[in-house]
C-alpha cells in the first residue's frame, strides 16, 4: 500500500472511531450511516494489516498499533484543518477541530468552567477535551502526542518542549461546614486529631506527612482517593479534612457546602506550568488555547 493507493477520508473514520469507541457513535460524528463506517473500518484493518478495533462489552477497544497510529493521523488531520484556516481564517475553520489538554482534576475543577467560556468566546466550533493526567507521566503522554498541552504542578523539565508559568500553587484545607465554628480556625491539635482523606495517584505518603513529620507528628489517613472531585462527597457529614491545592480547594469551596480554612502547617509552594511541543506554535487552534489557558488561569486564580 502507497499513499497514492490510499482513500485519505478513512483516516477520518479511523479518528472517529478512536474517539468515540464504537461504530453508531463515529457515525453520527461523521454524518455517515453505520454499515459505512463498518465498510471503512474494514478497509482501513486491509490497509493497515491490523484489526485496529476488536469489539468488547463496552464497544470497540483499539489495539496496540491503533494507539500508536491515533497520534500520527490525528496530526496529520489537525494540519489539514489548520491549513484551511490559513486562507480563511474565520471561526468556521475551526470546524471538526479538537485540542486536548492534559491536567489533573484540580487544574480541572479550578479552570475547566472558565477555560471552556474562553475558547467559546474565541472559537466556537473548536472542541477542547481535558484528558486526566498527573505531573509524573503528563510530559512523557505529551512527547507521546496523546496531548496537544499539558497543565502540570511542578514545572514541566524536558528541554525540547515549550513551556510557560502560569502562576504558583499553594495548599489549603477543606472541612464540612458542620464540623467547625465559622468564626474558627483549623489549629494543628485539631488537625492531627481528625482522620484525614488522602488525595494521591497511588501512593500512600503525601506531602502532608512529610511536613508532619518534619515536627514529630503524624496523621491518620482514614480513606484515599485519586479524584479532587470525590472530596464534598467523602467530607460531607464527617470530621474529616482533606488537604489540596488552593485553587481546587477555592473552587469547590465556592460550589459546595464544604468550607476552606489555611492549612495550620506551612508546606512548600510550587510552580504551575503550561507545556506544549515546540511544533505546535505554527497551529492557530492550539496557540489559541494555549493563550486561553493562561488568560483564564490569571482570572481563576486572581
């Protein structure tokens, strides 16, 4: 197979398929019946010798060579709109356009909302997709190319990436209404002795143990959670506290029953940081999310 052989539209497809994970899904994204996408895929499994989907009980799972192809064709596809906008350069050419941003669900929390009205404002036809992530494996999927940017706590330290700071992180404490006076502060005698929920991606020591430590004291974790979003959920009804990142902390303390006092125990800051490939700055849609990012990260945050 060449690429003068080669129906190009069944990239399409095959993006549509990756995305949506089932046939019906990719068909209404593409305007297409289902037996055509069917017909596709199974011209696409000739070209590429793979099966590229293999039906589960919750639709079509790609395989191993599919997701390394996703990548490559998405971005191949992305310059091809991109190239469009190169002569009309209106809000329509954003059209069938996705950006993809990696992030944890604090950063989500904090600034999806704000973020998604931006780029609306901007480009109401470009799509933006929050892929969850954290700071250890964000700037390895985003060489990969499973993100076109990524927002991380810590900084962002491969050298052949772009990257920017968009302002630094703090932490804060989170305690059902209930359990606390509002006229009150959190005292470390009354942190130590409440049971503590744990936000982590696997481990079982967090920062919050180290600086505990560092003063002969330790806490006792009662649950863990990788997702900031469980929090109203676990602390509601209980004494429990969980401590996080300000700006998820400000943002769920705003939307929930749930209030936010200063953590009684000084632990260090962090730098928060935009990362992108360096190639990316020749696409509009995503140096216009890119710039959407750091306007509404100032915004969220100030």
């Amino acid at each position: 197979m060449n690429i003068n052989q080669a129906d190009l539209n069944l990239l399409k497809v095959f993006e549509a398929l990756h995305d949506e994970g089932s046939a019906s899904r990719a068909a209404l994204q593409l305007g297409l019946t289902q037996s055509a996408v069917s017909a596709a895929l199974n011209r696409l499994r000739t070209m590429y010798g793979d099966q590229l989907f293999v039906r589960t009980g919750r639709g079509l799972s790609p395989t191993l060579i599919a997701n390394q192809l996703k990548p490559v064709i998405s971005d191949a596809l992305n310059k091809c709109r991109h190239s469009f906008s190169l002569v009309q350069p209106t809000l329509a050419s954003y059209e069938g356009r996705s950006v993809t941003i990696g992030l944890s669900d604090d950063f989500e929390i904090a600034l999806g909302r704000k973020l998604i009205e931006t780029v609306a404002q901007r480009a109401k036809n470009l799509r933006l997709i929050f892929r969850q992530t954290h700071s250890q494996i964000a700037v390895d999927a985003l060489m990969e190319r499973q993100f076109d940017l990524i927002i991380t706590a810590g900084g962002v330290p491969n050298r052949l990436l772009g990257r920017q700071l968009l302002g630094e992180g703090g932490y804060a404490c989170l305690v059902d209404r209930g359990s606390l006076d509002d006229s009150a502060a959190l005292d470390l005698e009354d942190y130590v002795a409440r049971e503590h929920i744990l936000i982590s991606s696997g481990g079982f020591i967090g920062i919050v143990d180290e600086g505990l430590a560092a003063r002969g004291l330790s806490r006792r974790v009662a649950t863990a959670t990788t997702h900031f979003a469980a929090l109203p959920f676990l602390l509601k009804g209980s004494s429990a506290v969980a401590t996080l990142p300000t700006h998820a902390a400000r943002a769920i303390a705003r939307l929930c029953d749930i209030r936010m006092v200063p953590c009684p125990i000084e632990l260090p800051h962090y730098p928060i940081e935009l990362g992108w490939r360096t190639h990316a700055q020749t696409d509009g849609a995503v140096l216009l999310v890119k710039q959407a990012i750091i306007d509404s990260f100032a915004l969220s945050t100030g």
